[in-house]
C-alpha cells in the first residue's frame, strides 16, 4: 500500500510531491501523459530544434509559493526577473510606448511610472491615479460585479479599459473583462502592482518551461525514496462508503467516505492510504463515481477558458522588443522567444487568452490573422519570410474566472476521508496562474501532514 499516491504531474503535483517528500513521506506520483508539466509544460520542435513551450508562460515577483519552489529543487536561476516592472505596448499604427517604474516604495513606484509614461495621456493619468487610491481603501462593495463593471464605477474611461486594462485582465485571468470577476483582477492588482516595487516586477523563463522544474522535481522527489510515473493513466477513485450524507467543503468531515487508491486505465488497482488529486477539475469529474459529484461542485459549475499559441519563424529577428502588449489585434501580447532564449532566431510567438471566440477557427485562419496583426505592427515583418510555424489551442488551458465561482472553489480537504485535492482551481483566492496552482501544492500537502499528526 502507498504512503502518499498523487495524480497528476503538473505545477501541482509537483509541489505537493516535494514538499510531502522534504517531510519524509513517501511519494509516488502518476501522470497520464507521456511527460511531466500538465499545461505548463515544454517539447522539442523536431522542424526547428526550438524548444517551444505549450503556452506562454510568465512570473511575477509577488508569486512567492513560486519561489520558493525553484529554490528548494535548485532551478530559481532559469527565471530571469525584470530590476523593475517595464511594459512595453505598440498599437497598429506602429506606435511604441512604455510604463516604467522607478525605484520608489510601493504603490508610489507604479504611480510615478505612470505620470512620466507616454502610454497615457493626462486625463488618463488621473484615471490610474483614482483607481489606486480607491482600490487601497475599498475593499468592499463589487463581490458581484465583473471587472469591465467595476472598472467604470472607479471612473475608469473605454480607452483606458480597452488599452491597459483589458490587456492587463486577459494576461491575469485568460477571461473577457465584461465576465471576468472583479474580485479576482482586485486581488491580482493588489498583489502584482501595489503591494511592493520587487513583487510587481515580471520574470521569463530562460528555457523551455519544463526544463525549469518539471525533471528537477522528480529528482527531489525520487532521491527521497518516492516515485514519479509518466504514462500511468487513472481511471476510477476507489471510495468506499457511497450513499451515506455528507457536505460539502466542510474542513473536518465525518470520515463515512473513504478513499482507498486508484484504478487505471489498464485495470490495475493501486491502494494508498492518502490520495491527492492534482488534475483539473474537469478531469476530476471523469474519476469521481457519479454518485459523489454534487459534494463536488466545481467539478460541474467551472467552465474552461481556452489560450491559443501562435509561434512563428521568420528567416530573420522581427523585433528587438523581449516582449510586448498589443493594442487593437486580435492577439493580445507577443513574446520574443529568440531573444528571451538567447539565440538569433527569427522566432515569435503571439498569444491569445480567452480565446472563446477563436478557438473553433481553422490554423490557417489563425495563421493569417497574426501575419496581417504582425505585418501592421511590426514593418520588418512584412519583408521578413515565414519559414515554419505551429499553433498551439488549449481548450481547457484554465477555468473561467466568471462572477460567482469563488464560492464552489474547494478546500484542499474534502468530504472523503484519505482524499485531497490541488490545483489552479481550488481555493487558492487567486486566478488560474502558476503561483495558484503551486500555492494549493503547498496547501494539500500541509493539509495532509497535518492530518498525519506531523
């Protein structure tokens, strides 16, 4: 019988993984997929030699659970963080402009970046100016509102939404801004750009993204006597004592359910006296007995919020920009992947989150969509040649962050005694982001040392 079985090979898992093993538990670890990374993960382009990562991913310095994850598996040296936050934008027309924030205590360092950037006009200024001062001193008051809603009521103009904002809240919550919750954007503020100079600054990844933890983690977790399985599907959550009453969400539920392992997807049966489950809720759902799904109710009410991935190859560098925001495209934010990697290549890749409206299109769509975008945006562009390209459509890349879901989040904990969730989707109190799905790591693990009396 296993010690700690987790399911799912992601930020997540991971975490959970090594923190269970840095406290002497015994871990073994599945993921159905032939590598580790869940949807932060990185492969090989066999066309190219490119390493090119399944999304774009970016960290911030307030992601400390992050941090302190890289730190103790040894790979924070992969992230190469901003001295301070600098965001660069470029509008249609070819126009580029900059926020850059100097060395001054917060939220003063972001507020004097704004009055001395030329992204904004003076009316706009004083927009960014009013909703600081009110976002620091109301707290209350917009549980129900989306983020486009509460945006309006701080005296926030379209032009200013529609330009800095928006961008802002799709990056953060891969939702549209008239659904997104305000609650969520709040606290994503808070915490990004008005709680300190160094948490507001953005770190890229300088590899792939799976090069930056997922083998690192494995070998934590196995040079202390656990084990990591790729290829190893679940199927069923084995649970006995179905049919008796119990609520959801309660922190120490009466132990009628128990979670006695897994069965995978060949028929083998895998008995552990603790279970975390570090999937999406969506794939939850598939190993839950049906009967059990109503004590589960993330599992049927999250809906899931699509990125999509355009990486280019041009036959010479297109922008000496590391990356950029995007003002009147469809794709929202670009990425200098050549130049993040350090290497000479012409290679780009543009995002585009919450993606509802694009994802049914075709690539070749896709592709013309962000040639034209990139030629208006970019003029070297359009004399440069397209030598390869690959889009990338996570249908399922994160939960919609919609009004309302804050309250079916869940604990850690669960209504079945011996089972334990992580991931983006739990109650971290933040978004769908690597710092969430690493936080509720951290989270389940302590709640089953806890639980083990240790």
């Amino acid at each position: 019988m296993e010690d700690v079985l987790i399911i799912g090979g992601g930020f997540a898992g991971l975490t959970a993984g090594v923190a269970l093993s840095k406290a002497g538990r015994r871990v073994r670890l599945l993921e159905q997929r032939p590598h580790l990374g869940g949807r932060a993960y990185s492969f090989r382009d066999s066309y190219t030699g490119a390493v090119v990562d399944n999304g774009q991913h970016i960290l911030m310095g307030c992601y400390h659970a992050t941090l302190e994850f890289l730190k103790e598996i040894g790979t924070s040296d992969r992230i190469r963080f901003q001295p301070r936050l600098a965001v660069q934008f470029l509008d249609r027309s070819g126009r580029l402009t900059a926020l850059r924030c100097p060395a001054l205590p917060a939220p003063w360092h972001l507020l004097a970046g704004v009055f001395a950037s030329n992204s904004f006009d003076l009316r706009q200024k004083l927009e960014v100016l009013r909703l600081g001062y009110r976002s620091r001193h109301t707290r209350n008051g917009f549980e129900r509102q989306s983020v486009d809603e509460w945006l309006q009521s701080l005296g926030q103009s379209e032009a200013l939404r529609h330009n800095f904002w928006d961008l802002l809240c799709i990056a953060a919550l891969n939702e549209d801004p008239r659904v997104a919750s305000a609650v969520l954007f709040e606290r994503v503020l808070r915490l990004a750009l008005f709680s300190s100079p160094s948490d507001s600054r953005i770190g890229l990844p300088r590899a792939g993204l799976s090069d930056c933890y997922t083998q690192a983690a494995a070998t934590y977790i196995t040079t202390r006597g656990g084990r990591v399985e790729t290829r190893r599907s679940a199927s069923e959550l084995l649970i006995s004592g179905r049919g008796t009453s119990s609520q959801p969400r309660m922190p120490n539920p009466e132990p009628q359910l128990v979670c006695e392992g897994v069965r995978l997807a060949d028929g083998e049966v895998i008995e552990a006296r603790t279970v975390l489950s570090a999937v999406t809720c969506f794939q939850l759902g598939r190993l839950l007995p049906p009967d059990l799904l109503p004590s589960f109710p993330a599992v049927t009410g999250l809906r899931p919020a699509p990125i999509i991935s355009i990486n280019l190859w041009f036959d010479r560098p297109v922008t000496d920009l590391d990356f950029v925001g995007l003002r009147g495209t469809t794709v929202q934010w670009l990425f200098n992947k050549g130049r993040i990697f350090g290497s000479p290549e012409g290679y780009v890749s543009l995002v585009l989150s919450g993606a509802h409206q694009h994802i049914h299109r075709s690539r070749e769509e896709l592709l013309a969509i962000a040639l034209c975008e990139l030629g208006d945006l970019l003029p070297v562009a359009r004399q440069a040649r397209l030598e390869h390209f690959i889009i990338i459509k996570e249908r399922f890349a994160t939960f919609s962050p919609r009004g309302g879901v804050e309250s079916i989040r869940p604990l850690s904990i669960t209504p079945v005694r011996g089972l334990y969730l992580a991931g983006d989707w739990t109650a971290t109190g933040l978004p769908a982001t690597i710092e969430g799905a690493v936080k509720s790591g951290y989270t389940a693990a302590q709640a089953i040392l806890s639980d083990l009396g240790l």
